[in-house]
C-alpha cells in the first residue's frame, strides 16, 4: 500500500501560525484580541509565503501549488 503513495505526486509544507498581539483600541474603546500570522514554506521549491489572517491561508497554498506544478 505504501508504494501507492510514492507513486502519487505530493508536496510537503510547513505552516508556522502565531498571534500577534494588538494593543491597539478598536473602536469601541477596546482591547483588540490581535490577529494570526502564518508562514507557510514549500520543501520542494524552498518558496516561502506570509499571510496574515485564516482566509487567505487557502489562496496562498493554492498559488504555490500552482507555481511548484509549473502552471
């Protein structure tokens, strides 16, 4: 079964994800909580990206696959 995989074409990442802590005030007059931070590297290529919130974490990934694919 593990020759299956081998044969399959796959790309490893590594994600690194932090919360950057905001002092700031929003405009309640309140502590914001902060916000996530990630970075994402891509073994294959070396290529790394940053994103900064959980919604552009799918987008990154999916443009890097499409460069390490050639596309």
């Amino acid at each position: 079964m593990e020759s299956d995989l081998s044969q399959k074409p796959s790309h490893l990442f590594t994600i690194r994800i932090w919360r950057e802590e905001n002092v700031d005030e929003n405009e309640e007059g309140e502590n914001s909580k902060g916000e996530w931070r990630g970075r994402i590297y891509l073994a294959s290529t070396n290529e790394v990206r940053h994103f900064r919130d959980w919604a552009s974490l799918i987008p990154v990934l999916l443009s890097m696959l499409k460069n390490a694919d050639g596309e």
